[in-house]
C-alpha cells in the first residue's frame, strides 16, 4: 500500500522507537536518571495512579516495544517513583527470563503453552502463569521493490516466498495477482526473525490455516521454513528489508510506518485485497474468542477471516503474569502499570502509532482482572 500517513503519524512511530534509550534503564543498570521524560499529555498523567517505587523490570515481544515505550514515557512522568525497564528481546526470551524469576512480567505475541503454564508453577509459587491481551495490531508484510507500491500477494503465494519456492518477483503467481504491476526479474530476498518471536508465530499460523497445502509447518516461535535470511527482533527485519532492494519481511506495522516502507496487501477472498491498518486489524480481532480459563485472558484468532475490510495476519500481544504469587516487591508497581496500559487513556494512544486498541469486551475483562493479581 502507499504510505498515506500524516507528518505527525509518522513522527509519533519514529518518536516511539527513539525515546526507548532515554526512557528505559538499560540491563546493565544504569542509575543515570537525567533523562526521566513527563507526559505530554497533562490529561493522561492526572489519570495515572501510581503505585510501587523502585525498579520494575520486564522483557520479551520486540512488536509492543513501540507501544510500551509511550506508555512509559507518560506513566513516568506521573509516577517519577518507579523507573521501568523494558527489554525487547522476542517474546521466546521474555517468556524465558520471566519463568527463570528475574521480570516482574513478560511481553509475548503468543499465549503460554502448557508447558510453560506448568513451568510458571515454580516461579508463581502459589499460582500460575496467566495471559493478559493489552494490545493487537497487523504484522505487516513490508517490502522493497523499486517501481512496485501497490503490490497484491494471498496466503499461498507468501507462504512460497517464505519458504524458497517463488524466487522472483515477476514470478506468475504474483503476476496473476498484479496483472497491472510492472513487476521486475529481481531476486526475491526474504527475511525472517532469528529469535524466538511470537510474531514469527502468528504468520506460520495464518500461513498454516489459510494456506495448508503451501505451507506445512508447525506454527512456532522459531522460525520453521527453509531458506531466507535472518536478523534480529522487528527492528532488526524492518532494517534489512529497507536496506536491500528486492527485499520482503514481517513486522509489527509501526515498523513499517517508522521506516516508510510499502506493505503488502492481502487478497483473503474478500471483495477487495486488505490493507495492513489498525482499523483492519481491529475487525479481525473483534471476532477473536476467550479460551483461557479463570483469570486467564488467551484469545483464539480467527486467521481465515473473510470478512470485508478484516485484516487477517494479526497478533495480540499478552501481558504474562502470576495470578497468584506475584514478587510482593513489584506487585503493586506492575498493577499500576499494567492498570494504565489496559485503560482508556492507555489503550487511546495505540491507533496513532500503528496498534489496534482492545475490543471493549475484552478490555472489560483485562481492567477488572489486573487489580485481581496477587
């Protein structure tokens, strides 16, 4: 698609990834508060209570790192007790160092599996693991090809560039699908996550749902298919993608704002190919289904919507706590956070650099669950 963002939409997405080095401690521990940024938003920060002080330390999907930087930025400037560190390392490490005890919580683009439920045993003590949804958005299928910014592609066609099988661009399969485009004989050049990424997750299982005959892999953290080349986390892809011509990858959409690159849009069996936006991805979201039990929030999506306007490649990234068991040390500074980030005000900031907000019944049920965490 052209990239129709305004000035503003744009500065907000690159605002949010260059703020991270001044807003987040880094794990080395630096103690250099000099830079402790206030809301910009007077509004926002009356809203905000604060609760907790002290470090609050925290890990895991690279495609909230975006939003969870703005939402420090203004928590932090109500609450200048509590300084928040936020590592975006792919949601396989956060899940990882939250299970090992060293996070108050972890980020990740994919549930827990029940392994890992039982894992958490040991960490929650007198609980387990639960799954909190707080925010959803597209992964972006972003591409850079000279001459080509309306570019048309459907599940079996992705699922064989990602997987080595459709090697050029002016293959007949894309052609079929862009019969107006000028498409070249350049080298397809695909690249993937080389971490372990819950987003990585979610495109195998709309590639795997949509397009079973194509693509024959298990849906997963890591990435299954043969081929391509790799880099780390979405800023990582997003930056390899921009640099190469030819090139093609997946990302959170904020990445691909940030950078002004082209996204792919998606022929699902609709009337008209979808666009990657948040709007879109909020009416796929809206038919997502609650299948965690008690306080646990996990959402199944439904990746073969063909609903009109449904953006189909989604993800919604979870908030990983202890329903019970929670480090007494940082409970109430996680509820304070995780109350902002789920409410109005924090979820109303989402659509401007790139995520869909919460539908309203599920963010019902995150609000009135958070202040439940012991």
């Amino acid at each position: 698609m052209k990239l129709q963002r305004t000035n503003r939409l744009r500065a907000l997405a690159v605002g949010a990834i260059a703020v991270s080095g001044a807003l987040v401690l880094t794990s080395c521990g630096s103690d250099d508060n000099s830079q402790n940024p206030k809301s910009d938003t007077a509004q926002a920060a009356k809203n905000i209570k604060c609760d907790g002080k002290g470090k609050l330390l925290a890990s895991g999907s690279s495609a909230q790192k975006n939003a969870v930087d703005a939402w420090v930025k203004n928590y932090q400037g109500a609450c200048d007790g509590t300084q928040i560190n936020y590592k975006d390392i792919g949601s396989g490490g956060g899940v990882q160092e939250w299970l090992q005890g060293t996070t108050a919580f972890a980020g990740s683009d994919a549930a827990l599996k029940p392994d890992e439920v039982a894992a958490s045993k040991k960490v929650c003590k007198s609980g387990q693991g639960i799954n909190l949804p707080m925010l959803g958005g597209p992964v972006a299928v972003s591409y850079n090809l000279s001459g080509v910014d309306d570019l048309v592609l459907d599940a079996p066609t992705l699922a064989k560039i990602f997987d080595s099988k459709i090697k050029k661009w002016n293959d007949p399969e894309i052609k079929k699908l862009n019969p107006d485009a000028n498409l070249p004989s350049t080298d397809i050049q695909a690249f993937h996550r080389s971490d372990e990424s819950g987003t990585t997750q979610n495109l195998s299982q709309y590639l795997g749902d949509s397009a079973p005959d194509a693509w024959k892999y298990e849906a997963d953290k890591s990435w299954p298919a043969k081929g391509g080349q790799s880099a780390s986390g979405s800023a990582g892809v997003a930056q390899q993608v921009k640099q190469t011509e030819g090139a093609i990858g997946y990302f959170e959409l904020s990445y691909a704002e940030a950078n002004s690159l082209n996204s792919v849009k998606i022929d699902t069996g609709a009337k008209k190919p979808v666009e990657a936006t948040s709007e879109n991805a909020s009416k796929a979201i809206a038919d997502a289904e609650i299948v965690g039990k008690g306080k646990d929030l996990a959402l199944e999506l439904n990746y073969k919507t063909k609903a009109e306007g449904a953006y189909p490649i989604v993800l919604v990234t979870y908030e990983i706590a202890c329903d019970k068991g929670n480090k007494k040390e940082t409970l109430d500074a996680t509820k304070s956070f995780l109350n902002y980030a789920a409410s109005e005000d924090g979820q109303s900031i989402l659509s401007e650099i790139g995520y869909a907000p919460l539908p309203d019944e599920i963010a019902e049920k995150v609000r009135k669950t958070i202040p439940e965490l012991a």
